[in-house]
C-alpha cells in the first residue's frame, strides 16, 4: 500500500484526531496513523491519555509515512510508568512517569523509526507542580511559586542552618547570640533577615573562624536589622545601617526607695532624670546593652540613687549630683577622668548629709558649701570644720600632736 498521493506524489498527511484515552494492560499497543486504508482503530492522536497495568509500552507509527513536525502529547494518567517506543518497538522514545505529561515530535523520518523529539510538561496539575518545586524560600499557593520569608520568634541562643534560606528571625530577649553556620557549608547566596526586638545586644557570629563584615562577631543593639548574607567563605550584612539625626530625649522619672528596672522604651532616653524625695536609697536597672547615660539626680534627703545593668560596675550618684556614664553591656564608667581644655571645676554647694566633693564608698564624708564664704568639711554626715574669711572653726576636740605655734586658745 502506497502513503503517497497519486496526484501529486507527496506523503498523504493523517487525519488529525484529537483526543484518545488508552487503556494497555501488561501488553504492547502498536498505533498507526489515522490514514485511509488503516485495518485497525489503534490510531494515534494529538492527545493521549494513557492507563497502563504491568509491564505495557506504547509503541508509535511509522514516521515515514508522517511529515516531520506530527506530534502527540502523551500523559500517564494512571498508576504505573511506561515507556513510548518509535515504530515496532526498536527504540525508546521517553519514559513517561505516573502523573507525567511528555511531548513528542518528529524532526527526521528517513526511515519507520525517525527522530523523535522531546519536550517534558512535567506533571498534570500545575498545583501539584509548584508544590513539588517549592523549596526553601518559596511557597505554593494555589498553582504558583510565591516568594516566602516567614517570621520567626526567638529570645535563647539559636544557630542558623541551611533551612533558615530566606527566612526572619525575631530576637526578643535580653543580651544573646546567633550563631552561623559554616559558610561554606551554607554556600553562596544563602541569606537570611534579622532584627533585634529584644532589650540587650544580639552578638552574631561565625563558626570556626568565618567572618562576618571582615570581624569575627558583630553586636545588633535594639531596633537594629540587617539582611546577611552568605559568599560560601565568610558572611557581609546588607543594611545595617545607623541614623545620621541626632535626637536626645529626657526621661523624668520620680523615685522614693527600693530597685526600678528600667523598660526597653525608658532606656532607650539618653538624658535621664530623677526626682523625689527619697526614703531609702534607691537602685536603677538599665538594660545590658551598649548605650551612653546622662544622669541628673534631682532627689532629695540623704540617700543615693545607683546606676547598674545587674552586674559589673555601677555608678553612685548623691542628692544634686550628676554624671555621664557609658555601660559597655556589662559595666558603667563615668565618661570623664579627664576635663580636656578646662582650666576650672564647678561643684554643686551640697549638704552636710551629701556633700559635693565625696567618695562612692561613703558618700557622706567630703567637702561642701553650707554658706556664702564658707568651705565646709564633714564626717559620716556631721559637720566637723568650716573655713572662711575669718578663719577655721574646728568643731569637737583636737589632738595637735606636733604642738601649736602663735595664736591663743
């Protein structure tokens, strides 16, 4: 039987026919093209849909008696693999798997076999597609890939790992650390989001060694954020910036006695205040966090006002005094042991119970002024000498162990 036109000697294309749904149970299923002439209904069609039981292959008609360019799209509707064969079953076209789409094309037919091309569609439902694709960083929703970057909470020592790509992490606590992962483990462009919410300092660091910004550990303080990101041999920050405007804020806050653990938003106040007519000494907790204070203690009545994270050093500050202390996370140091430039110090006048000039571990002996004129001198809070235009007034007995030289008793 001849598959050329006698009319004008070419190859007589197939009929097209759609749509088939085949059903091939432990067997083989030669089609052929829906020609005139064919002696069977097993013809191949532009879409198939196909249902195989045990070992079955699908096998495709001559491609010499199609031009190049005839194509099917076959799918595997059912519960089983199977292969699709060029003509009387010599070669494999494609391996359609369960729930797979293929796409064949002829692009050569010298002989029955031909030259098959081949396109994957992947599987028949693009739901079920993007989820299979949806890694790290991505979500399915409905039939597409969406961007993912969930939120995550955490206030305790934490490590990130390959499967934190693309993710937030939260810090809420006090002074704590995050822990990177190997970077070559993690390798080029892994990244991740990150912000301190907590009260204290977020220290990040590498793992054996890895940078991070050219430095071993980098501090996030509260409200900072940064994006970090991975090279595959040390990590850079993206963001992590800090503002150019400078803004001092006050906190005026009145005390009487016992301890004040000062919240995120009261320490978050450069200049900080005190008032009140204290009853007992009186101990202010400031969160452990690198920061910078000026203290005004603007309280009354012979007790003190301490300044502390809850350990390392703190700052004593007396009734009318002030003071500029920088806290490391840890200690505070009074930010002045050198007046650079100044030629005069000023004193508040003080008081007998809280003079102006005294030491941390006793605050009630110094000097003070009680007086216009006057240079005062006390002990333990009690008055013992005071000095002016007319002379020393010493009060108590004296004990002149070298003797007295002039003057009168």
């Amino acid at each position: 039987m001849s598959y050329n036109s006698p009319f004008t000697g070419n190859v007589i294309q197939p009929t097209d026919v759609s749509y088939r749904s085949i059903t091939i149970a432990n067997t083989t299923l030669q089609l052929e093209w829906p020609i005139n002439g064919t002696t069977t209904n097993d013809a191949a069609a532009r879409i198939m849909e196909v249902t195989t039981t045990g070992v079955s292959e699908l096998w495709m008609p001559p491609a010499n008696q199609s031009s190049v360019g005839n194509d099917a799209l076959i799918r595997n509707i059912g519960g089983e693999d199977f292969d699709v064969m060029d003509y009387d079953g010599q070669n494999v076209i494609v391996t359609v798997l369960v729930g797979e789409a293929q796409y064949i094309y002829i692009t050569d037919n010298p002989d029955e076999q031909g030259t098959w091309g081949i396109i994957a569609y992947g599987i028949g439902s693009s739901g079920q597609d993007s989820a299979t694709l949806a890694g790290y960083g991505f979500l399915a929703i409905g039939q597409t890939l969406n961007q993912s970057q969930p939120v995550t909470t955490f206030s305790t020592g934490f490590t990130a790992t390959a499967a934190d790509r693309s993710s937030t992490y939260v810090w809420t606590g006090g002074a704590g650390t995050l822990t990177l992962t190997l970077a070559s483990t993690l390798g080029d462009n892994w990244f991740m989001f990150l912000r301190n919410s907590g009260t204290g300092a977020l220290t990040v660091t590498g793992t054996s060694g890895d940078l991070i910004n050219g430095s071993t550990s980098i501090a996030l303080q509260p409200t900072d954020s940064c994006i970090i990101v991975c090279s595959g041999s040390q990590f850079y920050t993206v963001g992590l910036g800090k503002s150019t405007q400078f803004a001092f804020t006050q906190l005026s806050k009145a005390v009487l006695t016992g301890t004040y653990t000062l919240t995120a938003s009261e320490a978050s106040n450069v200049i900080q205040k005190y008032t009140g007519a204290l009853t007992g000494n009186v101990t202010i907790v400031v969160p452990s966090t690198v920061q910078v204070y000026y203290i005004l203690n603007e309280t009354s009545n012979a007790y003190t006002v301490t300044i502390t994270t809850g350990s390392g050093a703190t700052a004593i500050l007396t009734a009318g005094s002030q003071a500029t202390l920088v806290c490391d996370s840890v200690n505070l140091y009074n930010a002045n042991t050198i007046l650079a430039g100044s030629s005069t110090i000023s004193l508040n006048n003080g008081s007998v119970g809280s003079p102006s000039l005294n030491f941390s571990s006793e605050s009630t002996t110094g000097i003070y002024r009680a007086a216009s004129g006057e240079f005062n001198h006390a002990i333990l809070g009690v008055l013992r000498s005071t000095l002016s235009a007319t002379g020393l007034a010493i009060v108590g007995t004296g004990n002149f162990t070298g003797g007295v030289a002039g003057g009168t008793f």
